[in-house]
C-alpha cells in the first residue's frame, strides 16, 4: 500500500514539472518579441541622471540620480569614469571632528540593494569630478561609466544643469592645487 502512494506522488510531480515547462514555454512564445532586450537588460539602471554644471575653474564638481538594481542580489559598485576628466570618485558624506558633515571618498564603494534603491543627491552620496579642466555648460551631456565588483558595469548620459548647492567641504586633495 505504502509502495503505491508513492508511486501516485511521483506522478503527481511529473505532471506538475511538466506544466512548470509548459508554461514556461509559452511564456517565452509571449514575450519573443522582446527577447531582443532580454539579453542586454541592465541589472542596474539610473533614473534622472545630472551633473551640477561647471564654470571655468571649478576644479570639481558632482554627478545624481537615482540607482535602482533589479536583480535578486546587491549590486557593488566600486568604480565609476566620466568622459571629461581623468578622475572620478564614489563620494559619501561623513561628520568630521567638529560634527559638520563634510564629503569624502566611499573607500567601499556603494552597495545598492537586491531589489532596492541607491539615491545620489546633493548633499549625499554623489559621483565627484576631480581635476576637473572643462567648463561643463548646463544642458550639455557628460557620459559615465559605473563598474561593478566582479565585472558588469553601467553607461549612462547626465544632462548639466545650473544648480546652486552641493558646495560640500571636501575632507582630502581635491587635485586643483589651491589647497
Ligand atoms: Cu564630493
């Protein structure tokens, strides 16, 4: 008796893997017409890109917007290059001794969550343009690329826009030499 309730739950998992395939066989029938996508899906997108536009002299200045990882697993970036200046680093803000907070370099990058969001906003946590040479002109674009801890990486365009703020204090050598 025992020997034939096994043998009738081991059909019942049979048929159900056979409708798991079968449903996945039609879904990709469904979706055939975006496959083409599917291959170059981004784990990791960015909504709202933007750099604080740069007058000559400005030596430095910041990148935004906000990250969104849709994958199932954080995501580690741990580098980031901007098409106009050699040097490009992952800041964060931190209190120095006195209690203001002031910005420095992310010495661990930045961990965007499974499934979660990463803001990069003035005053935050921000892409920073060092050595900065060019005059960046609000409405012109300036490419990144974010790297990914163990490969992958993100390219995106940011638009320059007039902004007023992220006049942060930089906590470490900004490169202009006026320090
Ligand atoms: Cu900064």
């Amino acid at each position: 008796m025992r020997r034939v309730v096994w043998m009738v739950a081991a059909l019942a998992g049979a048929l159900a893997l056979a409708a798991c395939g079968g449903g996945a066989g039609a879904a990709d029938g469904a979706t055939g017409a975006t496959e083409g996508d599917g291959g170059t899906a981004k784990p990791l997108t960015i909504t709202d890109p933007w750099i604080k536009a740069a007058e000559e002299g400005a030596h430095m200045t910041g990148a935004f917007g906000r990250l969104t990882n849709l994958t199932t697993e954080d995501i580690h970036v741990i580098g980031a290059t901007a098409s106009i200046t050699e040097r490009t680093e992952l800041h964060e803000m931190v209190s120095n001794g006195a209690g203001t907070p002031v910005m420095t370099e992310a010495e661990d990058g930045f961990v965007i969550p499974a499934g979660g969001e990463f803001v990069l906003e003035p005053g935050g946590n921000h892409l920073m343009l060092m050595e900065l040479d060019a005059v960046i002109e609000p409405g012109e674009f300036v490419e990144f690329t974010l790297e990914f801890d163990g490969g992958g990486s993100l390219t995106f365009e940011a638009e320059a826009r007039t902004y007023a703020g992220a006049n942060e204090d930089y906590e470490g050598d900004d490169g202009s030499g006026e320090h």
